[in-house]
C-alpha cells in the first residue's frame, strides 16, 4: 500500500491529482496536517500527520514531509516546475531541490521535466526516475477564464518567499513593492496580492494597506487576473500555460553571471523581463499586447512537456517505485537539521 503525507496546502495540490488515480487496492492512508483534512471530506482513512504506523512507501512533495516520515520508503513528486539551483556550491546539493543531498530514501522520484529528472538521476543513479509532467497543470487548465478586460485589466502580483540560500532564492518583494504601490495609485490596473505560501501572510496587511485586494489562493488568481506579474515561483509558468501574459520581475539580488537553468536563466523570458522598477506598467502592457510572448511556448514545452494524462502517468509510476521500494535501505536525513527549509 501507498499512503500519502503532506503538511502544506500548496504539497498537497501536487498530490491529489496523483492519489485520486492510484487504484484502490493499492492506495493506503491519507496523512495530513490538521488544516487539510477538509480537502478529503468523506475518506475513512485520513489521519494526524505523525501518527504513521506503516513502515511501507509512502507519496509527499516535499523536503519537510520527507523529514517527517524519516525512515520510510518515500516517492517524491517534485513539486511545481522542478526549480534547482546548481549554479552555486551554497545551493548545488541542497536536499530540497532535485539533485540535493539526503534523499537516500527515495524509491523514486516523480519529476515535471527533464531538468529536474536528470539531475536525480545523476545524484541517485539507482533510483526509479520518471518525467510525468504536472498532474497539478492539468487541474489548473480546466479553471474558468477571468471574463474579458474591459478599461481595467486585472494585474496579480506575486512574490517568493524570503529564503536566503542564495541570492536567486531570496524574494524580490523589496526591489518591487513601492512600484508596485504607484502603479495601484494610477488606476490602470485593477491589482491582486498575491505571495508564496511562506510569504502571503507576511505580505497581506501591506496589500491591505495599499488598497490592494491580498489573495492568496492561486486558483482564485486564474480566475480573476488577466496578467500576472511574479518574481520567482512556478506558478509564472502554470499561469503561463494557462492563460499566458505574464511578467518577470528581477532584482538585483538575483546573478546574471549565475545560471541555474529554468528561471535563472534558460527558461526565464516567457514574458517581458524587467529590472527597472520604473517600467513596471510598460511591461505589463507589453505582455498583455503580445500573445503568445515570443519563445514562450518553447519554454514551456520543456518546462511542462506533454506526456499524455501526467495524473496517471505519475499514478503508475508510483507502483513501480513502490514495488522497488523494499530496495531501499532508507539512511534518513539525519545530517541535515529539522529547520531545513523546503520550497
């Protein structure tokens, strides 16, 4: 049996789509952080995350939920677009991105492209490794579409969360917000809040303050936003796919000289790409002007590939890591702490 564990919201919209697919005679326990219960109302078999009794694999999408279920088999979906950041000795191996150290567990690893395939393959050469696309893409694109722009396009902004690994981890909230702030002032754009996980409630109350609507769900953003202006996230290429405007916002924190590949920098340009806070409403009118933005679609194809159903593909693909899982000889994570930060 394969049960599941996650303790964030944004980990277990990764997950679902995966755990609804897998047959039932093979889909075990639902472990959950008290919070995402409701997200599975009707299921018997859902419980406190931390009160596993199995020693058996077990599905999550995360570094924190692979600290959690320390000792187990684990299949790890890598979540969102497969960010890495090996451009840099700090960041190269760092365990919660693909091709980091302590994931002796793995029994196999779910990946959205080949980027991030082949570096667990490299790392982990016995490992099942498997490019399945983005099972939460699919979900995403049967969203409704936001109704036309009228005078007033929607703009969402987001932003990462403030992680200080490296400086392309860090968030570019701080380069962005005041212009962010002046372009409310005009009256241009209707402007959505938006932030990581780890960010959003930091983030809210200056939303708020500004006069700016703070939305923290990503579903709702796809909704309501017509163009969606972000830092570093997976969700600028999710948005990308499904409704296609989109802006990059650089910060100075953020090395051109340093290439980690996807957004830093082969996949970055999939709408304008600005520095200059002082451009910020050139660009968005840019991107809401140009459809598709020129070499988006390229990027995208290796960001998210097509590989038929990603939700079943990666269904199947757990059965083969589960069935390899009695391989593993889990090592744990010991080495590195429990304050470890995940993406």
């Amino acid at each position: 049996m394969i049960d599941l564990a996650a303790s964030h919201r944004h980990y277990l919209e990764h997950l679902l789509p995966v755990w609804r697919q897998i047959p039932a005679e093979h889909r075990g326990s639902a472990f959950l952080d008290g919070q995402l219960m409701a997200h599975l109302p009707g299921s018997q078999q859902i419980h406190a995350l931390g009160n596993e009794r199995s020693t058996g694999p077990v599905l999550v999408a995360g570094l924190d939920d692979m600290l959690k279920v320390n000792g187990r088999p684990v299949i790890l979906m890598e979540h969102g677009c497969g960010q890495s950041y090996s451009g840099d000795p700090a960041s190269a191996r760092h365990p919660a991105y693909a091709g980091g150290d302590g994931r002796d567990s793995v029994a196999g690893f779910l990946c959205p492209n080949e980027y991030a395939a082949a570096r667990n393959r490299e790392r982990y050469p016995e490992a099942f490794v498997e490019v399945v696309g983005s099972p939460r893409l699919a979900e995403l694109q049967l969203i409704p579409a936001p109704p036309p722009a009228d005078e007033i396009p929607v703009l969402a902004v987001s932003f990462h969360w403030q992680c200080t690994t490296v400086g392309e981890t860090n968030t570019a909230w701080y380069h962005w917000i005041n212009a962010v702030d002046q372009l409310q002032k005009t009256g241009e754009f209707k402007i959505l809040g938006h932030a990581h996980p780890r960010m959003f409630r930091d983030c809210a109350p200056t939303y708020s303050a500004m006069g700016i609507e703070p939305v923290g769900d990503f579903n709702e953003v796809l909704q309501r936003a017509h163009v969606y202006a972000c830092d570093n996230s997976s969700t600028m290429y999710e948005f990308a796919a499904v409704r296609g405007p989109v802006v990059v916002l650089d910060c100075p924190l953020y090395r051109s000289g340093v290439e980690h590949g996807l957004r830093f920098w082969d996949g970055a340009d999939i709408g304008p790409r600005i520095l200059d806070p002082a451009g910020l409403a050139v660009a968005v009118r840019s991107a809401l002007a140009k459809r598709p933005w020129p070499g988006a679609d390229e990027i995208l194809s290796r960001v998210f590939p097509t590989v038929g159903d990603p939700a079943k593909a990666a269904a199947e693909a757990c059965l083969v890591a589960a069935g390899r899982s009695g391989q593993v000889k889990p090592r744990g994570l010991a080495r590195f702490p429990r304050t470890a930060k995940a993406t």
